[in-house]
C-alpha cells in the first residue's frame, strides 16, 4: 500500500518494497509487482520486476494469469 511521505516540505509517495520471489536470472529475492499506476506506465505488459534497490538485475515479467 503506497503512503505518502513529507520530505523538505515536497510530498512524495512511497510504496514498501515486498519480494515475491527469486529471480530466475540473477537469483536475487527480489522480484515484485509494480503498482497499478507503474503497470500502465510500462510500454509492454510487464507486470512484475526485479528491483535494483533490492539488489535485482531489473529484469520485468508477466505474470501470465493478467491476460
């Protein structure tokens, strides 16, 4: 659930980074989903992403049951 965080006086909006998993090409635990707003960003159906900030090769991934 993103919450929104007041920082030198700007409002920002932070999400809690939860790994569902470990990546199949990096093998780091850090694969999560994107939040509704980031999955209509994407250029392509990726539903899923190997976060950097959790050590992840930010590889994305569709998760094959959204379609």
């Amino acid at each position: 659930m993103p919450r929104t965080l007041k920082l030198s006086g700007a409002q920002h909006v932070v999400t809690a980074l939860k790994p569902l998993c470990a990546c199949p090409n990096c093998g780091e635990r850090a694969i999560v989903a994107l939040t509704p707003e980031q999955r209509l960003a994407q250029p392509d159906d990726t539903t899923h992403v190997c976060h950097p900030a959790l050590g992840g090769c930010n590889h994305g991934f569709t998760d094959q049951r959204t379609r």
